[in-house]
C-alpha cells in the first residue's frame, strides 16, 4: 500500500550508496545473494528463538532488496536478474513464516494459514505482471520496477513492518498471523478484481496514476 510512495523518499540514497558500491566493483546480482545470504540466517536465527538477531539480519536482507534494484539502474539492468530477485524475495518471506513455526510448533497453523494467503498475493501478482508485459502495460508510479507491479493493501514494506513486530513479540505470532493473512486475502481478491478489469479494458497505463 504505501511501496510506491517509499520508494520515491528512498530512491535518491539508494542511488547514492548504489554508485559507489558500482565503483567498487558490485553487481546487481551479487547484492541479491548477499541479500539472500542475510535471509537465511535470519530464518536460521528465528527458528532458534534468537529473534531479535533474526529482525537485524531480516532488515539487511529488505536493504539489499533495495540495493540490488539500484546497482541494476546505474548498470544494465537484465531479466535474469530480476527473475533472480523476485525468487529469493518471495524464498525469505515464505522461509521466515517457517522459521516462526519451527520456533514453535504450537504456532504452525497460524503459520499455514499465512503462507496460504502469501501464495495467493504472490501468484496474483505475478500472473498479472506476465500479461501486462505482453501487453506493453506501464504502472507510472511503480516505473523503476523490472515487471509491472499491481498495488494492493499489502506490499512490501507491510510484510517487513509485520515481520519486524511478530520478531520484537514472538509471543503475539499467531494474532499477528492470522491478522495479516486477512489482509493479504484481501488483497489477493483485490488483485484478482482489478487484473481482471485492466486485462478486459486493457489499459496500457494504469489509470490511477495519469
């Protein structure tokens, strides 16, 4: 819900930071791995309990998220690494859903159920932005993304808010869980709604930002 305006707050630092790691010899991809590198440990940590370690090392995984997508812009930006990091992203948020159930058992349905509403946001987002590209569809709020990035009330920044809570409060997991699975159902319908109505009409820009 709110990615489109922080990326634009962002967009200059990163630029910024992105410039002198190009200098020093980083790519886009390598920043991914290290990304995904961080999210493993961040899983690993949440698993054992060692929850706060876990948000930390979460934290550096969403700031390489933004870093590798500014590396790719001050060099040739590529479909193999897009493909790459959109993997990985969605890899680390289904892998720290599982790290809460592994830290607790007791917890795993809480935790099925949120990955259920995670494949259906996924999977409407990216079926979507398949057929806009087809289509030569352009969101121009969300213009710096390498696919076409069909909003709705949980993005990005919501999953790392959620996350960073249920880190700082494991106790509060399964609420939480359930909570936020309510919302990204909802945007999963929303999604569904509003794909359909953009493929029907086939808009090749995204009304709402003209």
């Amino acid at each position: 819900m709110f990615d489109a305006r922080l990326n634009q707050c962002l967009k200059g630092p990163l630029s910024r930071v992105a410039v002198v790691l190009v200098k020093r010899g980083w790519s886009a991809d390598q920043m991914t791995w290290l990304g995904a590198f961080f999210g493993l440990l961040a899983i690993s940590c949440v698993s054992v309990d060692a929850t706060g370690l876990g948000l930390g090392l979460f934290l550096l995984n969403r700031l390489c998220d933004g870093l590798d997508g500014a590396i790719a812009r001050q060099r040739e930006s590529s479909d193999a690494g897009a493909f790459l990091d959109i993997v990985l992203d969605f890899l680390v948020y289904a892998g720290m859903v599982l790290g809460f159930a592994l830290r607790d058992p007791a917890d795993s349905l809480a935790a099925a159920v949120l990955l259920f509403s995670f494949i259906g946001t996924a999977s409407s987002f990216l079926a979507f932005a398949i057929f806009a590209k087809t289509r030569g569809m352009t969101n121009l709020r969300m213009q710096q993304k390498s696919m076409y990035y069909l909003e709705g009330l949980t993005e990005g920044f919501e999953t790392t808010l959620v996350f960073s809570v249920m880190c700082l409060r494991p106790e509060l997991f399964g609420w939480l869980a359930y909570g936020f699975a309510s919302l990204c159902l909802l945007t999963t319908i929303g999604r569904i709604l509003e794909g359909r109505r953009r493929l029907v009409g086939n808009h090749p820009v995204d009304p709402d930002t003209l």
